[in-house]
C-alpha cells in the first residue's frame, strides 16, 4: 500500500473534551506509530493541542 500523508491527526470532539491521536509512517516503513492524548475544550488546553499538533509536524 503506498502511504499517502506520512503524518496525520484524527480528532474525536466531546462537550468537555477532545481525544486527538497522530499516526506517523517513517519513509523507510509501513509500520505506523501512534500518539494518542486528550485535552480539555478550555482555552489554554486548546492552545496546548495546537502546539502539540505543531510539534508533531
């Protein structure tokens, strides 16, 4: 199967909160990775999602 986008995020949107995993392939494999965290929907953990989404390119 040839990978498409080497790095993506899906988000899972609740009331209070947010569960975002981030699937990254290395060029070098098909085996993927994945971080999976959660946030609250408050301004500053949103804030620190972005950076996080930053941070994981």
């Amino acid at each position: 199967m040839k990978v498409v986008f080497p790095t993506c995020c899906g988000v899972d949107v609740h009331k209070s909160f947010l569960v975002a995993t981030i699937i990254k392939t290395p060029a070098d494999s098909l085996q993927p990775s994945y971080q999976k965290k959660r946030f609250s929907t408050f301004n500053s953990d949103l804030n620190r999602f972005a950076d996080w989404l930053h941070k994981n390119g």
